[in-house]
C-alpha cells in the first residue's frame, strides 16, 4: 500500500466528513473541531470538562450533588510515568514505561469524525484473541468509516467492510474468526453486526438506535452472544439473532441506567457506566454477570472491547479527564499510567493507547 502525504490524509478526512454530515453542517463540523484544538491549546482543564461531560451523556443520565461518589481516593501514580501523549497513537510497555508509536501503516482518521450529529471519542481499536492481529477504524477507500485488519506489527493492511455509511466498534470474537461492530448496512437506521473475517460476509444480529451511546459491541466468553448497550441498559443477545436479555440497567442489576458494558475475560463479571435508581449518574461500576454485589470502582469511560486485561484482574479507563487509569478490580486501586483518550490492552503488560 503506498504511503500517503499528510495532505492526502487530510482530504479524505475531508471527504468522509463530508459525505457523513448533512449538507450545509460540515462547516459547523469544522469550526466545532477548530474550537476544540483552541480549547485544547487554552487549558487541559478545559479538555478534561468536555470529556467528562461526553462521559455522562454516554450513558444518557444526569448527574447530581449528592449520593454515591466515584471510587477516586486510591489514585496513584507509578514510578515511571509517560511525559505526556505522542504525536501518535501508541504501545505504552507498564514495566517500563516504554512508548512506542504505531506503524504508519496503520493509519486512520486524525480527528473525531462526526456520526449521527455526535462526535465518536477513543474505541478505534481491537485485538484478536491470539495477540496477532489489530482491527481498527480508518478511512475507507470509499472515504468514509470502515473497519481495517492488520497485523500487530503493522503488515498485511486490509479493509475488510464496505459499509455505504460507516462501520465502526469493532470486537472480536473469542475465536477469532469473526468481528462484531456497528454499521449501517443499506444506509437506514445501525445494526450491530457479525463479519466472517474469512469471507467477508456480514450478518445481522440486531438493530438500535442512532445514538453513538448505543451499540459498543462484544462476545461473550463463550462466543455465542454479543454484549451490547442499548436503549433499555447493558444486553445479551445470540449472534444468531433473537431476543435481548437486559443484564444491567432500568431496574435490573441494581441500576437505573448502564451502557458502554464490559464481560471479564471468565464471565464472571461486568464492569460498566450508569447509576443506581434515583443515583447519580456517570459513574463506573463493576458486578458479578448475575447482577449480584455491585460496587461503584474508580473511572470513568472505555473501549469495552478493551477494557480488562488477559488475566482478568484489571481493567483500563479514563479517570474522565486526559489520563489512562489502570484499576485493580480487586482493591478498586488506581494508577495512572498515561495521558491519552482510550486505550485497550494488548497483554497483561502492554497497552495501546489513543492521544
């Protein structure tokens, strides 16, 4: 694949964004990114607002003044902390400290892209099971969203959906032979979505909505179903199609509300967003599968296909400002290992991380 300039980059950036947004909005498009970057640039306080906020309205509930508070009070910070994000999305070595950018190669988009009138934030990547190959998001030939597979090191690059308006979220499945995420299929309303790596054919499991807080999905363990967020909370549903079982969220599991779930790597428990009924919202919580002993942890949003590591005994997220947590499910202690926008683990010692 030839290498592109930084200005072929930008114009199918330019591209997509356009044939993603309605006419007339792309220049809003523009100047909200603009504003962003000067944001950005004014105060990293101001940065670490917003994404608050997107974390919030992630699960879609208000926060109050009062009530349970995020488990924040066993932050630290480890010996050896990154300087501060690179110019690009790298592999963050937590014994070290090491950081090493990924190959151009892998490219994708430079900035947040916008779907469904809202920004996407972090969750472009996902790696298989046996550690040896990465599907992310990029641009398509077509220009617009679609979901890449690569190798670890950055070889063999290839588009694997060709989806009319975007395919985005990936997940893989335990065995690695196919790949959950978001599309659109005949370009209406999103679908969660199963994709025979080998073939290249798309099934569809189910539909929800527009809203980006809606979809994220995963396998289970056994690979039979796939966890998703939805309009009524954290589901399960066959691969095969069929009816969703609401595990956490609208009054079930002990939550009000719930999304952005995530199954340990045994299946034993899930760790997600939301809040108790009548609680306030935006905080992270983690429970046994069954909805039993839920518990509010450190942390705010991450990339549930991602999110715990090999072991079981860890989960990554952001702490809801610019930095990467590392958090104990065990003990519920914090570290903060990086600054970036999200990140997933690639071994029980490495992460990839998004600036």
């Amino acid at each position: 694949m030839a290498t592109m300039s930084d200005r072929e980059i930008l114009d199918r950036a330019k591209r997509a964004a356009e044939a993603l947004v309605p006419d007339g909005r792309f220049g809003d498009l523009l100047r909200r990114r603009d504003r962003k970057r000067r944001n950005q640039r004014i105060a990293a306080g101001v940065v670490g607002i917003a994404v608050s906020v997107a974390a919030i309205v992630a699960v879609g509930v208000a926060a109050r003044d009062s009530g349970r508070q995020p488990a924040t009070s066993g932050t630290t910070r480890p010996s050896v902390v990154p300087p501060g994000p690179t110019a690009s999305d790298y592999v963050l070595d937590l014994d070290t400290g090491a950081m090493t950018p990924l190959p151009r190669s892998i490219f994708h988009s430079l900035d947040p892209m916008d779907i469904d009138g809202h920004y996407i934030y972090g969750g472009r990547y996902a790696l298989s099971p046996d550690g040896s190959t990465l599907a992310f998001v990029g641009l398509g030939d077509e220009g617009s969203l679609q979901i890449f597979i690569t190798g670890i090191d950055g070889s063999g690059v290839r588009q694997v959906t060709n989806d009319p308006v975007a395919a985005i979220m990936p997940a893989w499945s335990p065995d690695g032979t196919t790949i959950a995420y978001k599309g659109y299929a005949s370009g209406g309303d999103p679908r969660l979505f199963v994709l025979d790596v080998a073939t290249g054919e798309a099934t569809k499991v189910i539909d929800v909505s527009a809203k980006p807080w809606e979809g994220w999905p995963t396998f289970t363990p056994d690979g039979s179903s796939l966890l998703y967020s939805g309009s009524a909370g954290v589901s399960t549903v066959p691969v095969a199609g069929g009816k969703s079982t609401v595990l956490f969220g609208r009054g079930r599991g002990g939550m009000g509300n719930a999304g952005g779930g995530s199954m340990s790597p045994d299946g034993s428990l899930v760790t997600m967003m939301g809040n108790e009924p009548d609680g306030p919202g935006a905080l992270r919580f983690v429970a046994n599968a069954n909805g039993t002993d839920l518990r509010v942890i450190s942390g705010y949003s991450s990339t549930p296909a991602g999110t715990w590591s090999p072991d079981g005994t860890r989960i990554v997220c952001t702490d809801g400002s610019k930095y990467i947590l590392v958090v104990d499910v065990a003990t519920g202690k914090a570290t903060e290992v990086a600054e970036g926008s999200a990140a997933i683990w690639l071994d029980d010692h490495t992460l990839l991380v998004e600036v």
